[in-house]
C-alpha cells in the first residue's frame, strides 16, 4: 500500500469511526436520559424490546442481509449489474414479508413476556411493525452498499442520523413529560429508525442499481443456498449481544439487566473502529478474490488483522483506564459493572487475532460451517449464563459471552485455513509471502 493509498484509507477510516463515534455519544446520551429521568427499571425494560425487534429485523430478509456485501462485490467486480438488481429486487420482497412475520412475533412475544412497567400493548406493538421494517431495510440496504464500496453512504444513516434523532425526540419528549411509557419510547426508536431506512434507501437508489435499463437477473437457487444458513450466523455474530440481554431479561433484575445493557453498549462502541475496518477491507478482499487473485487477498488480510489487532489492544487499554468513570456517568450503582465491561470488551481482542473467519469461508462458498460453529457456541453461552448466574450473578454473561466469543474464533479461524487456505489471523504476520500465496 503506497502512501498516498494509505492516506486515503485512513481519512476513509477516521472520518467514519468518527461518525460512529458522535452517532455512539448520541446513543448513550439517550440510554443516561432515561436512566437519569425515568429509571434505571425503564432503562432494562427497553432494552430487551429493542433486542427482540432488532432481532426480529435482522430476520425479515432471510439471510439476504448477511450475504449482500459478498455478493455485491463479487457483481460489481464481475460487471453483472442484472445480476445485483434480480437480487436486490429479491432481497426486497422478502423485506416485506419478513416484517410481516417479525411483527406478529413480536406481538406473540409481549403477550408471554409482557413489561413489569406500565404500557399500551398495542402502540408497543405498532412501534415494533415501523422499528422492525426500517432496521431490516437498514440492515440489508446498507450491506449492499458496502459491497459497492460506498461505505460512508451506508454507515452513516445507521451509525449516526438514527441515534442522533432518537436523542433529539427523547429530549423533545423530555422537557414535557418525565411520565412516560415504555411504548412512547420504543415509537421513538422505531421513528428514528425509519428516518435511516429512507435515507438507506435514498442513498442506494443514487447508485443507478434499480436503472430501467437493466435487465434484471436471478440466481435464486444459489442466493437461497447462501442466505439461510447466514440467518443463524448473523444472529449469532452481530445479535450475540441482544440475545444475552433477552435472555436477562427473563432471569435477571431490571437493575441488572440495565447495568448489562450499559456495559455491552460500551463494548459496541468500542467495536465500532474494527467494524468500520472491516467494511473498509472486506470488499476489496471479496473483490479480488472473485477475480481469484491470491496474492492480494493475503496482503489485505495481513493488513486486516494488523489493523484490528492494533486497534483491540487500544480498546483494551482505553476500558482499564476510563471504564470506571465512562459507567459512573450513568449512576453510582452502575460502577460495580466496570470488571464485567473489562471482560467483555475481551471479545474484541480475540476477534481481531483470529480474523474476518467467516468472511473468508463465506467467499469461498462455505456457508453452514460458520452457522454450525456460532449456533453452538451460542448455546453454550446462554446455557452458562443461566446456569451461573445463580451463583455468580451477572458476572456469569460476562464471562459466558466472552468464552464463547474466544471459541467461536479460534475454530473458525481453523475451519477456514484448512478449507480455503486462507489464514486471516495474527499468525499470517510472520508466514512468509511466498509461501502464503502458495497455500492459496
């Protein structure tokens, strides 16, 4: 990578992370004004609606939304513009049926597992139906728009508008209501979330990829091949999260649920950097690697797992020194947190090292060794927290989160080299390039 490349790359990098950075700010300002006004109860009780629907809309696609960045760069590269419309136009039908089924899910759900706190079951659920739609169309949208290299276009409705807007309507409601009910603010989330989805979608359309003049394609038996065993990775990966907090929210106090909440939110944002890396790489790795050029898929994988490893040790630093006082902000009785944030932000550490796995194996066509893996893995960490919990409290999600975390990496990073001889993790640093690129 010459300098001037280098220089692009990182002005690309610094202004998105900043843009998470502001977007992050904005959302936890948001979890403070209502731990601060309505309740640290209030603040655990929406926090496990908001991991429900966002489960539910990271589903409404069937797996398209995880296998759309690998796709379309692949199409792109490839010159296949009918190709990337066929899937994009199917993408979107499935959109409209999956928010159909993920609503009457999530109306199925509140009717088992109905807040302790005041609420209206039905303006929760309507605010579910708009949250669960705009995130799935952000979710999907966005992906394809990284495939086609147009990071800033597809991070920034989800990263900062959609958490800069929620804070905005919350301090509205704010300053003339401190009774509120916890459907009020979930229609809040779900207004702001369909703010970014139309942006998305904007943003998507100024790319020409719905033009009149392309014919559009289908692929659909490999596209449904593809996508849902990505279902199960995708939650698992980028919902492993939200699936504690639910599972919290079943076993655990409202207090401890909220404190949870804040640590993992501190823990995404320390994500943020890695994950604005990887949408930077990613599509150049997916790219020439469609176009099977081996020799470069090696070097942006070493720059890949140098850059993320370097920004984990950051990460990890940054927690021991101002963890304490980033969680005394939410309240003195959120400080008791800070050796659970500490472990949890060691998932970051243990991603990097062992590298984009399931995105190597996903590009080489290997789609049901990566949901295998995590599927497990997941089950063993819910099943641990709720085993431990009763004895160790809510350090056992911590923990539990973590292990599994550490798990999943290594044996992917395992299954990966052996089925396409890619090594993405921090050993590759010290393989010799002849000898790597004879691997692949």
């Amino acid at each position: 990578m010459n300098s001037s490349t280098l220089y692009s790359f990182m002005m690309r990098f610094f202004t998105l992370t900043g843009a998470r950075i502001l977007g992050a700010v904005a959302a936890l300002g948001t979890n403070l004004l209502i731990a601060r006004v309505y309740g640290a109860d209030m603040l655990g009780t929406l926090s496990v609606l908001l991991a429900v629907s966002a489960l539910l809309a990271m589903m409404t696609t069937g797996g398209y939304n995880a296998i759309a960045t690998v796709l379309t760069a692949e199409y792109n590269a490839q010159k296949k513009p009918e190709l990337l419309k066929g899937f994009i136009i199917q993408g979107t039908k499935l959109l409209s049926v999956g928010t159909l089924l993920g609503s009457a899910g999530f109306a199925v759900y509140l009717c088992y597992f109905p807040p302790e706190i005041a609420y209206s079951y039905w303006k929760t659920v309507a605010a579910a139906v708009v949250f669960i739609g705009a995130n799935g169309a952000i979710f999907f949208y966005c992906m394809v728009l990284i495939g086609l290299d147009r990071q800033q276009s597809a991070l920034l409705p989800d990263t900062l508008l959609k958490p800069a807007l929620a804070l905005l309507l919350l301090l509205i409601t704010a300053m003339f209501s401190h009774k509120i009910r916890i459907s009020d603010l979930l229609i809040i989330y779900g207004v702001a979330s369909l703010a970014a989805g139309v942006s998305a979608v904007l943003f998507l359309h100024r790319t020409g990829v719905w033009s009149k003049s392309i014919t559009a394609k289908s692929d659909s038996s490999r596209w449904i091949k593809m996508g849902p065993p990505w279902i199960v990775t995708s939650i698992v990966w980028d919902f492993f999260i939200e699936l504690h907090i639910i599972l919290a929210g079943i076993i655990a106090l409202p207090a401890q649920i909220a404190g949870l909440h804040i640590a993992f939110r501190l823990r995404m944002i320390a994500g943020f950097g890695m994950r604005t890396l990887y949408s930077l790489l990613l599509p150049e790795i997916y790219a020439k690697n469609a176009l099977q050029n081996g020799a470069e898929v090696i070097a942006k994988l070493r720059l890949a797992v140098l850059s993320t490893t370097a920004f984990s040790v950051c990460v990890m630093i940054g927690m021991y020194v101002l963890g304490e006082f980033a969680l005394s902000l939410f309240g003195p009785e959120f400080v008791a947190y800070w050796p659970h944030l500490l472990i949890i932000s060691g998932a970051i550490f243990f991603r990097a090292i062992f590298g984009p796995a399931p995105a190597i194996l996903s590009m080489s066509g290997y789609q049901t060794q990566p949901a295998i893996v995590m599927a497990v893995c997941l089950v063993l960490s819910l099943g641990a927290s709720a085993f431990f919990y009763q004895t160790h409290g809510p350090l056992a999600f911590a923990v539990a989160y973590t292990g599994s975390n550490a798990l999943s990496n290594v044996i992917l990073w395992l299954w990966a080299k052996k089925l396409t001889g890619f090594d993405g993790s921090i050993f590759v640093l010290f393989t010799p390039t002849k000898a790597a690129q004879q691997v692949s």
